[in-house]
C-alpha cells in the first residue's frame, strides 16, 4: 500500500533527494517515507546508522543529479546573532582571527550550498548577524522564518530557510501558544534553555519531526509539480 502522503498519478514519481549537514535522519526519513530516493550526508556518521548516509563533505556531493537539496543544519555558530559576541570577544584559548576564520568557512559552506547545481534549494539557518549577511551571495532572498509550533510541535526555536525553487511552508497545524513565564512556555523553550554539555549542539540542532513531515509534504509536492510541467 502507498504512504498516506504518496502523491497520486501522474505525479506518482520518486525525486532524488540530498540532506545535507544531517546526522539525525529525520529530514532524510520523512523524504523516505513518502517514497522518495532520500539520502543524508555530514562528516559525522548517521545516528540511526542508516546505509542512506554519505559520510563526507557536502560540497563533494552537490553535482550528484539531484532533484532537489535540502541543507538542514549547516554549521551556524559563527553566522547567527547568538554567536556574534565572540566574534569581538573571543573564547578563552582562542583569537578574534580564529572566530572570524570560522565566519569564513560558514560562509563559504553556505555559498556552496545555495549556488549547488539544484534546481530547488533549501538551505536551514538561524537569523544571521550583519556581519554573516554582508558576506553571503547577493541573490541570497530574506528568509522564511518557523516555528515547530506551526507544525504541532510544542516548541520554540524561530528557524529560518532560504529558498530556491520552493515555495515557503505553510503551517499545518497551529498550536496556542501557552501563556508566557509558565512552566509549560519554559517547556517549550527546551532547545534554548538547555543546559552546557558535549550533546547540546546536537540537541539543539535536530529538525522536528513534524517541520520535517511538512517539508516532505509540501517541497516534494512542489518539485513533482515542476517537473510534471516542464516534462
């Protein structure tokens, strides 16, 4: 039997698609599951130890004929506004030319991604400082920022996505937000409360699995639709 989400002829098709900067799976699984030919790739090994995870730069993997590319956690510290502080104050151990070299090396990974031979991009980012901004291509649109609870996780974390050849996403189920100060609205904020550790990027980073079910649906909709017209 299809997936529930399986689009029906004569869209029924499967799209090659890349997961960048991944080593959840989630992203790469809500492609699968809806019968597409998903694969993952980052330097880290796949988490659900998956033989659909290229172990490897991304940018060694962008010309692979895909049909659409999905960037889900590039390496960000050094491009959103949480990270620019030390860009002028410098962890200890380390010097203002190593945190603007980092800077670069987001930059130039993110450029790579956006320019990728794809005809449909989505590139994941949080809100970018000026300084990540004035270094990024010039055809690089404003973002569309989410939220999980737009799509019915009870969570906070505004995420931004770049697009090329994607429509934004439109929420699929709202949740109210609950009343600020309380101790469910400080359970929502799990991702930015938690605490100081060896996992908390990993933790921090991971897509939420109904903002992932929701790119599944929605840009695999999309291209199907593209290439069904240009066919």
């Amino acid at each position: 039997m299809l997936d529930a989400h399986w689009p029906t002829a004569p869209e029924a098709r499967a799209l090659r698609v890349l997961i960048g900067c991944e080593t959840s799976g989630v992203m790469r699984r809500a492609f699968a599951a809806r019968g597409h030919d998903a694969w993952s790739c980052d330097l880290l090994p796949a988490e659900d130890g998956s033989n659909r995870h290229i172990r490897g730069d991304v940018r060694d993997h962008l010309a692979g004929g895909w049909d659409l590319l999905v960037v889900a956690h590039p390496p960000c510290t050094r491009l959103c506004n949480s990270g620019v502080r030390w860009l002028h104050t410098p962890p200890p151990g380390r010097t203002a030319a190593d945190m603007w070299a980092e800077l670069d090396e987001g930059v130039a990974l993110f450029t790579a991604c956006w320019r990728a031979p794809v005809d449909r991009v989505a590139v994941e980012n949080p809100i970018m400082h000026r300084h990540a901004r004035e270094r990024m291509p010039a055809d690089l649109p404003r973002p569309q920022i989410v939220q999980p609870w737009w799509f019915g996780e009870p969570a906070k974390k505004a995420t931004g996505f770049y697009l090329r050849g994607l429509p934004p996403l439109t929420p699929t189920n709202r949740l109210p937000l609950p009343e600020r100060g309380s101790d469910e609205d400080k359970r929502w904020q799990a991702v930015h409360r938690a605490s100081p550790g060896p996992d908390r990027w990993k933790f921090r980073s991971r897509t939420f699995e109904g903002v992932a079910a929701a790119c599944a649906d929605q840009w695999g909709r999309a291209a199907l639709q593209q290439i069904e017209r240009t066919a």
